[in-house]
C-alpha cells in the first residue's frame, strides 16, 4: 500500500478555515464526532507553534498561572486550557 503524503501543517496565523483544511486533507474518512471534536478543541481556539510560545501568551495575559498548554492530537499546534496538564 502506497504511504500518503501529508501536506505541510498551515502556518499558525492562517486561522481556523485553513487549520480545518488542512485537517480534512489528512483524513480517509468522515465522522461526525471527530468534527465536532475538533470544532470545539481545536479550530475555535488560537494556535500556537510551540509550547514556549503559548505559554508566553499566557504570562503576557496574566494567566499564567491559571492557564496550561498542550499540543493538540489534531492539528499538532499548541493551544492553552484551564485544565492541568
């Protein structure tokens, strides 16, 4: 079986259309629940590069300590939450 190309992740600035682009580029299937999923944790929330990155934004906010990062399963960015990681 042929190994399929990614295409190369959007730059975080692109915003939410282009990150859900480029992830129904990446799937064989449509389910219902993984888009509902990924509407709620992934497009609507800001993307950042790396995880020093989103943590900077979280200090600059004064949220640093409220606020924790994690690299999302879908897009491979980096969002913030209030959940502890």
């Amino acid at each position: 079986m042929p190994r399929r190309v990614r295409p190369a992740k959007p730059d975080p600035q692109a915003g939410a259309d282009a990150l859900m682009a480029w992830y129904v580029k990446q799937r064989l299937e449509d389910d219902p629940r993984i888009d509902a999923d990924v509407e709620r944790s992934c497009t609507s929330k800001q993307q950042y590069a790396d995880e020093m990155d989103a943590h900077a934004h979280a200090l600059m906010n004064g949220m640093g300590d409220v606020l924790f990062s994690y690299e999302c399963r879908y897009c491979g960015f980096w969002h913030l939450t209030r959940r502890p990681t």
